[in-house]
C-alpha cells in the first residue's frame, strides 16, 4: 500500500510540476472548469512520456545516424542544420494539416 501511495504521489507531483510548467511557457487559455483541470493533471505525464518517445524516435534513427557519421568532426555543417529544420517544417505542416482537417470535420 506504501508503494502505491509512493508512485501516486510522484505521479501527482510530476503532474502538477508539468502543468505549471505549460502554464508558465504560455501554452494559452486556463481551463475553465474543475473538469477542465482534472483532465489536464491527468494527462499531464502521459502526454509528456509520448513526446519524449516522438523525439527520441526523431533523434535515434537511421537518417540522424547517417547524418550524425556524414558530419563527423565537423564543427559546422549544412547539412546537420538542415535535419532538425526539416523535422520542424513537416511536423509544422502534420500540425496544421491536421488542424484543417479538424475545423473541416466539425463544420
């Protein structure tokens, strides 16, 4: 039971920290309702969990291994700027492709 009480207690921790800590860095409105927030402490850690899992996905892969061996003892290069630019533009264009489908489907 002292183990579980420990884990809940962590989790509850790790979740408000996060909560803040999206708050501070501006993330936009507050929620609204004592619902609003319970989702939000809730879900806090295990969205923060699958980000990590999309950048380590992004960063321990073939294409920034290939990258990682092609730039080697370089100390600057084009092409190693370029990858993470490229990351963020179609992740940008996932992003706000997926927000128009979104609007499309509850118009």
């Amino acid at each position: 039971m002292l183990a579980v009480l420990k884990v809940l207690g962590i989790y509850v921790g790790l979740s408000v920290f996060l909560v803040l800590l999206w708050l501070g860095l501006g993330a936009g409105e507050l929620p609204a309702t004592a619902t609003q927030w319970l989702w939000l402490l809730l879900l806090a850690v295990p969205l923060h969990l699958v980000g990590e899992l999309i950048g380590r996905g992004l960063w321990k892969n073939k294409a920034a291994r290939f990258v990682e061996q092609k730039t080697a003892g370089k100390q600057l290069s084009v092409l190693r700027m370029l990858y993470p630019f490229l990351i963020i533009v179609v992740f940008s264009g996932a992003i706000a492709g997926a927000s128009c489908c979104w609007n499309l489907l509850r118009a």
